[in-house]
C-alpha cells in the first residue's frame, strides 16, 4: 500500500539519511526501483513528472500500475508515489487520481503567489492524507520545460512557505536538473544552513542529484536534506546497457529481439544504480 512521504523523511532527517526519490518513465523503471528498494530494505519515493505521467498515459493508469506491483512484488517497504515538479492543475489531478504526495512547484511565481497557492495545496493534500512538497528559488536546468538558472533560495522565503505546514521543502542551492556544466560552482552550502537554521525539523529536498559529488551529498544530508532526487543517472545507465546489448548483437541472437530480453539489461543497470544511491545516500535497512 501506498504511503505519504513525510513519516519516512521525518525518519530519515532525524537518522541523518536520505531517502531517494527516483524518477519513472515505464513499466521497466517502475519495477526495477521497487525490485531494487525491496531487496535493500529501503523506504524509496516514485517520482512522476509531468512529461511522464503524459508518457505512460496519465496518472490514474500510473496509480494502477504500482498498485499492482506492490501487491504481485510482495513489497514491504516504505513506498511513496509521488508528483514531480507539479503545477496547481495537476497536483489536484494526482490528489484524485491516489497518488499519496505531491509536490508543488509554485518557484516560479511572485512569492505571495506561491504562498497562497501553496497554502491551498497543503490543504487540500492533508484532508486526504496526501504528503506535499513546496519550492522556493528555481532549481537549473531544464524539467519539463521549466528553465532555471540554478539560483539560491532566499532562507526567509523558505521559512514563510514552510511554515504553511508542507511537509517537506526543495530550496535552490546551485543545484542543476540533467548533466552539470563544466563550470559549475557547487552547491551553495551556506544556503542550506541558512535554510536549516530557520526551518528546523522540516526534512529539506535536493534536486538535480545527478552529477553532484558524493561528498557534497553527504555534507548536504548533515545539513538537513533528507531526499534526493534521481532521474538523469538511470536514463543514462538504462541507455548506455541497452546500447551495449544492440551493439552486442544480442538482438539478433535467437529471440534476442523479444522486449523482455532486449530491456532486460537496462532494468538490472538501473537496479544496480539506485543499490549504488541508496548506499551513499544511507537508506539501506531503514525500512
């Protein structure tokens, strides 16, 4: 079953862990997370956006799905389906649809915008036990068509919209959706603790995690971050076994072209990279 995201974060800022949220795309994605997060004794969070939720045609054909699997899967863990970067529209859309949290992304509206709208969310979000995640300051890159700059979060902002009762906050910190560019800084850290200072125990998100060093990571979870976000990295490993396997000839091998053969590398690649982030993000066994 289903769970809201904000009893495993509580859990995982006061054991100074992180909990990874993992981006799906498909069926494949979907059950190599869960497979994944079963076998390491983790609490894991489903991160759906928008384009994907699009993707795998819509979010009540989504619910199904991992519904399903968390049955057939026999999974005892922590799950916690969750929208990705949501408008206003579509974080009504998943509340219905039984998503058990959401997040919405109100970073780029004025700020009084984003509090009244965030504020709304939160309520509606907790009447049906749904947890809701809030942004302040855009996070860089590009997701889903949102370009950011990767700008630093203003610490009384953050304490204004945490304090609107969401249960977990994504604050920019110089962090970047995708690949990161050579020049890039780093994180901001004095933000983070800026941030922490005012908020408390509101367990903070990190976004972007692919690219960022293992060591900022975990200087991040010291301070406060008690999620992490992770979609580039398996797109790239689930790409690069598929490509290994083409290149291969396998496909061409007896039923090498069946789907379940032909994705089958992909699945264990991204299985061994969430194993990989659970690790170093410290969630293995805090089921």
């Amino acid at each position: 079953m289903l769970v809201s995201a904000a009893e495993m974060l509580k859990k995982a800022k006061a054991g100074h862990y992180a909990v990874g949220q993992f981006n799906i795309n498909n069926l494949e994605w979907t059950k190599a997370v869960l497979q994944a997060a079963q076998e390491n004794n983790s609490p894991v969070i489903l991160g759906v956006s928008e384009g994907a939720g699009k993707y795998m045609c819509g979010y009540t054909t989504i619910v199904g799905m991992v519904n399903g699997m968390l049955k057939e899967l026999n999974i005892t863990v922590p799950v916690a389906l969750h929208l990705d970067h949501g408008s206003y529209e579509h974080c009504y859309k998943c509340i219905e649809a039984g998503f058990s949290s959401i997040m919405f992304d109100g970073s780029h509206y004025p700020i009084e915008e984003n509090v009244a709208k965030t504020k709304e969310l939160v309520a509606a979000a907790h009447a049906k036990g749904i947890s809701i995640e809030a942004e302040v300051g855009s996070i860089g890159g590009e997701e889903d068509g949102v370009v950011g700059m990767g700008e630093c979060a203003d610490p009384k902002e953050c304490k204004e919209v945490a304090d609107l009762g969401v249960d977990f906050l994504a604050a920019g910190i110089g962090n970047i959706h995708g690949k990161y560019p050579a020049n890039w800084k780093g994180l901001s850290f004095e933000t983070l603790d800026a941030i922490q200072q005012l908020t408390g125990d509101m367990p903070l998100v990190l976004h972007g995690g692919t690219g960022i060093p293992d060591e900022m990571i975990t200087k991040a979870i010291g301070l406060g971050v008690a999620k992490i976000n992770v979609n580039t990295e398996c797109q790239l490993v689930f790409a690069e076994a598929t490509r290994k396997y083409v290149e291969s000839g396998k496909d061409l091998e007896g039923k090498g072209f069946d789907p379940r053969k032909f994705l089958a590398p992909g699945v264990e690649a991204i299985k061994a990279k969430v194993k990989e982030k659970m690790e170093i993000f410290g969630s293995i066994n805090k089921a």
